[in-house]
C-alpha cells in the first residue's frame, strides 16, 4: 500500500515539475510580481487554452502531491 502511494507521489511531482517549467513568465521584476500575482489570482486575467490547461495541471498536480505526503506520512 504504501509502494503505491509512493509511486503515486513521484508521478504527482513530475507532472508538477514539467507543469511549472513548461508556464511562460508573466512579469518582470518584483513590483510586477506582487500586483500582477493579486491581478491573476482573482481573475481578470484569465489564461486561454494551453496557459489554461497548464494551470488546471499545476494546480491537481499539487494537490495530488500535498495529499499523497499526508497519507505517507500516516502510514509511517
């Protein structure tokens, strides 16, 4: 049981890995990363089609991978 978690857990990171280095960069510099974080989080501006895609993976990849950590670390 715990084999199959663990596979699970490095699928999970993988998927999260690729996801997060296949995203394009959205702004330059630290000012634009705290006001355009704030504008993406609440969605004015919405990805399309594969930045969208690649954000729906990121977010079940992490989710996937923080549920997998909790399990395993029960099961210990």
């Amino acid at each position: 049981m715990k084999i199959v978690f663990m596979v699970i857990q490095v699928i999970a990171s993988i998927v999260l890995i690729a996801s997060i280095l296949l995203q394009s960069g959205k702004s330059a510099g630290l000012s634009g990363s705290i006001a355009g974080g704030a504008e993406q989080l609440w969605g004015k501006q919405k990805g399309r089609g594969f930045e969208e895609l690649l954000s729906k993976v990121t977010t079940f990849g992490a989710v996937a991978f923080i549920i997998t950590s909790i399990i395993l670390v029960y099961l210990q």
